[in-house]
C-alpha cells in the first residue's frame, strides 16, 4: 500500500528531476568548458526555454495554437527595456520618448517584471475575444495578433525608435540569470499542469463537451492560462533584451515564431520534458547547421550561395516529425511520468480478460 | 411558478423541440425525483436524445419549461445547468483520454466547484466503493469501453449531482459488463441522493433496473409507467417492444 501511494509522487517528481538535471549539466558543461560562442547560444537557449514552456503552459494544456506569444516576448522585451535603460542613454537612443518616461531608470528584476505584466495586460485584454474562439479560428486571430503587434512596434517611434535598432539596453542577463529563470519556468510549468486550473485547461482541450457538461468554464480557464503563459513569455523577452542589448521589432517576428514552435511541435507540446527536450534538440540542428552553412560560404566551395539553408533544412525535419511523430518526442506521458504505469496496465488488461470469459 | 412539490423534483412540461420543420419532441412532460430510476425508451429517432439535449442544456427548446428543484432552468448552458444539479453522459463515452482514471473522476468535483483536496478524497472514495481502485493511474484512453462507461459516470457523481442523465450507458457492453452496470446503477439513487434518467435499448437491463417507464415514439409520449404496465400496453409493443417483449411477458 504505502509502495502504491508512493508511486504517484515519483511520477510527478521525477520528470521534474530529469528536465532540471539536464538544464543543470549543460550549464555546468559550458561555464567548464564552453567557449564565449557557446556560452552565448545557451544562455540564449535557456531564453528559449522559458518562452517555450510559457508557451507549452498555454497551448500545450489547452490544445489551442497560438503564433501570437512572440509578441508577448517582443513587448515584453520593449516595455523592460523602456523601464532600465539608463536615463543619459535614453536621450540618444530614444530622443522623442514621451517625457515621464524619459527618467524612469529600475533595476534589473523590477524592470522585465514591469515587461511582463505588461505583456500579462496586453493578453488580459485581447484574450476576452481571443478565448471564446477554437481550433483555426484561434489560430488565425493570435497570428493576427502577432503582426498588429509587430506593426504598432516598428510605428511607434518615441518609444520603440521605430523599425531601426533600439540601442543602450544595459547587459544585466547573463548564462546563470537565464538558467535560473529556465530553472523557475521548468518548476512553474510543472506546478501549472498537475494544478486545479492545469487539470481543468487540460480537460477541455481532451474533450471540450464533456469539460461543459461537468461544469467546467472553459472560456475563463483559458483566459486566465492565456494571460499566464503570456506573462511568462514577456518575462522571456526581458531576460532577451537584456541580453542582446540592442534589436529591431523585426527580430522578434516570424522567424523566432517558427523557431519556437518548431521547440514545442518537435518535442511534444503535451509535456514539459518534451518541450524543454525540443529546445535543446533544436537548438543544437539550428545552431550547427548555421555554421556549416557559414563555412561553406567562407570555403566558395559550392557554385551556389548558401544563405537560407539552414531555414530550408530546418523545415524538412519539421515535416517529417509531423509525419512520423505528430505527437512530438515525448507525446503524452512525461519523460520519467510512466513508472509502475505499464505494470498497472497489464494487471488491469488481464482482469478484463478474465471477466471477459 | 413556484411549486412546492417540485422542490425535489427535475421536472420537463409540455416541451417542444422544433428542427426547422420537423417536430423532434412535441408536448413531452416528465418528472424526476431524486430517489428512482426512470427509464426513457422509445424506437431510434424518437426524440430520447433530444430530450436528454434539451435537460441538459445543450439544445434550447422552441417551447415549454424545464425546472430543476422548482427553479427555472429552460435554455440555461450547459455548465449553469450542471451548478444547478443535473449532469448527463454521453451517447459515446467522452473522457478526458490523456487524463488519468482519478483525475477525470476528481475533475467532476472540481468542475462543480469543489476545493482541490475534498475533490481528490472524493475522487479516491468513489473509485474504491465501484471497486476499480487498481485502475486510478491509467489514462482514459487506455481504458476498456465498459471500463471507460463507468468512469463517466463516476466523474458525473463526483459533481455532487441530485439528477444524472445517462445515455445508452449498456450501448457497446457484453451480458457480463451489462450486469454488473446494472448492480451498480441502482444503488445509485440511494447512495448519492441522485435520481437517474437513463435511456436504453437493453429491454432487460431497462426492465430490471427502473422503477418508472417512459415511452417516447415520434416525438410524443405513448405511455409512461411501471415495467409491468408499459410491457402489456398494445400501443407500446406495436410502436416498439414489438415481438422482444411477447415472450419475455409471457414467461413472467
């Protein structure tokens, strides 16, 4: 008995233990051993991871595809930046930036979680027409949503600099600021999907009817889920931007959305080791098949210009894991989510049979 | 209309269901108490589903009224008319597949608003007394048809439900499964303080387990009563029973 009640809580911990341990040995691996140019693909990586599992929170749990996280990020990215750049940079970066603005000088920590509520708020509001939608309709309107935002950015020039290169953010993110925050995501996400709220969010997405019919409301559990996950993706975006240091809101636009829904499909959108698994893998392919596309633009080996390739290639591996595995790597239980389970089916395949005689 | 003697009571009276023309339910009274069985029976297109939609909130009736505890209820959501007590199944089973067998049961007490650890203690208790404890772990999907059948409707009781409406539950199940539904069903009411309104063609599960009967054939009611009294109707063995109950009535 106590050995059947302990089995359950090894299934909720030990995916948690695995996808820390595997945060934990890439980051000790690279401040050993890295190099400035890896050093910086992880840290951007563990950016990546809490994007991703802020993502996976929403539309992992809930089944809904939404393009429009990557707009939390980039206003997330704004609004912090907004709040810490110093004010001497701000008169040469930003010169027509609304004047109360023009001193607003935080810290660190106060200024991406200014980003992020930011963000949370943006959700907060366009989510009320946003929830009530499904399947495509869904899909189609936070598209939307991501080019309104990318439109406003590169047009409102006192505060964004326009579609040209924001500059003078001061370099606060380092590789073990964003193992921490990847760190916290992994435990947030975790937290989120065995909660109240996870369990019902996850529900509607098996069966919308019957979560209805047992008096679940779908559309505030998503709505609060949405604002969630965005909120998370805005704090993703500050980590960024503190990090980069300067950018243009077209950095943050299509290109990243495919990236980061590439992490979440390959990997499993259901689970969380899965969606962490799928920021590393397709870190390391993206990350390798960009050097090998800039050796062989280098070498002039080949008769035809390379650019692109990476893209191209990228897109092919997608397709076939579409193809071949369209519930990602890790599909539905969590890596290290299955202890005992297969036992348990056996037991209980073999009482069927029995009654079946 | 406030009637005191349905403070206890799902009631239906005079519904009408129209389909752009064509009169699914036409008149159709009935009543529920939170201690008895009913049966709902009639041929394939005779409006038990309709009816069942129109309970539950899932179809707003063209006319009549239905009251849950003498409250209004006609037209209400679907998940308004579960608050107010009355939780159906479905015709094909709808789990929640990637779930877990305890966290869909726990999933009805939180659907009704029930604090996260009383739901998981109810959850727990539930699966114990139908006595597939040894399953809690599984995933919806992974389940048997009649196991799947019994989840369902433990994550409606878990709702703390005085009415559940259960559609074709034996639909897909052999004699066996079929039976022990049968043990299970009709300590329902007594346990739970939750009457059941349950459509079937198993005329020998239907027979056995319900106190009342009630008949629907296109759309209208052809006869309401006990067992015994809808099996020797003409009308209802001509309309449906037909040959199947014959003999059965001869041999009691």
């Amino acid at each position: 008995m106590t050995q059947l009640s302990r089995l359950p809580l090894a299934r909720k911990t030990l995916p948690v233990i695995i996808t820390l341990g595997a945060l934990v040995v890439i980051a000790v691996g690279v401040s050993l051993f890295g190099s400035t140019v890896t050093n910086r693909i992880v840290t951007v990586m563990f950016v990546h991871v809490v994007l991703v599992l802020g993502l996976q929170l929403f539309m992992g749990n809930s089944g809904i595809l939404s393009f429009a996280h990557v707009g939390f990020m980039a206003i997330g990215a704004y609004g912090s930046a907004l709040m810490s750049i110093p004010a001497e940079n701000k008169s040469r970066s930003l010169p027509n930036l609304y004047e109360p603005l023009m001193g607003v000088e935080l810290g660190f920590l106060p200024a991406i979680l200014v980003g992020a509520a930011t963000a949370g708020l943006f959700a907060a509001i366009t989510g009320v027409a946003l929830m009530r939608l499904s399947d495509t309709a869904a899909a189609i309107s936070s598209f939307a949503l991501l080019v309104i935002i990318n439109v406003v950015l590169s047009q409102w020039n006192e505060v964004t600099n326009g579609p040209r290169t924001l500059s003078g953010i001061l370099k606060y993110t380092d590789m073990w600021t964003a193992f921490g925050w990847a760190a916290i995501g992994v435990i947030v996400a975790f937290l989120f999907k065995e909660s109240s709220l996870g369990m019902k969010l996850r529900a509607s997405r098996d069966n919308l009817h019957a979560a209805d019919a047992i008096g679940i409301n779908v559309t505030r559990t998503r709505w609060i889920s949405f604002v969630f996950s965005a909120f998370i993706a805005g704090l993703a975006g500050g980590l960024w931007a503190h990090f980069i240091t300067s950018f243009q809101p077209d950095a943050l636009y299509f290109e990243m959305t495919f990236l980061v829904l590439m992490m979440l499909v390959v990997g499993g959108p259901h689970t969380i080791t899965g969606a962490t698994l799928g920021v590393i893998i397709v870190t390391v392919v993206n990350e390798g098949l960009r050097s090998i596309e800039n050796n062989l633009a280098l070498s002039g080996a080949l008769p035809f210009k390379t650019v692109g390739m990476t893209e191209i290639v990228l897109a092919v591996v997608l397709i076939i894991m579409l193809a071949l595995r369209p519930g990602g790597i890790i599909h539905t239980v969590e890596l290290g989510g299955g202890v005992g389970r297969r036992r348990e089916l056996q037991t209980s395949a073999s009482s069927q049979k029995g009654t079946r005689r | 209309m406030h009637d005191l003697s349905n403070r206890e009571r799902l009631t239906a009276s005079g519904v009408v269901m129209d389909f752009a023309g064509l009169r699914a339910l036409d008149d159709v009274s009935l009543s529920l108490g939170q201690h008895e069985i009913v049966g709902l029976i009639g041929p394939n297109g005779s409006g038990k589903t309709t009816l069942v939609n129109v309970l539950s909130g899932a179809l707003a009736p063209t006319a009549g009224t239905v009251t849950i505890d003498g409250e209004k209820v006609t037209g209400l959501a679907p998940r308004k008319i579960s608050h107010a007590g009355l939780v159906r199944t479905f015709q094909t089973v709808r789990l929640f597949g990637t779930l877990s067998v305890y966290e869909n049961v726990q999933l009805g007490a939180l659907g009704a608003g029930i604090r996260r650890s009383q739901a998981a203690a109810k959850a727990h208790e539930l699966l114990e007394l139908f006595g597939i404890d040894h399953l809690r772990d599984v995933l919806g999907d992974s389940l048997s048809y009649g196991q799947k059948r019994i989840v369902e409707i433990l994550r409606a009781i878990a709702t703390d439900c005085n009415y559940l409406l259960l559609d074709e539950p034996a639909a897909g199940l052999n004699e066996e499964e079929s039976d022990r539904l049968l043990g299970q069903l009709s300590n329902i009411p007594d346990q739970f303080g939750c009457g059941i309104l349950i459509i079937d063609h198993d005329m020998n599960l239907i027979m056995r387990l319900c106190q009342r009967l009630h008949v629907l054939n296109q759309g209208k009611t052809i006869a309401e009563g006990t067992p015994e009294q809808v099996r020797a109707n003409p009308t209802v063995v001509e309309a449906y029973l037909g040959s199947q109950a014959a003999p059965e009535a001869g041999a009691s």
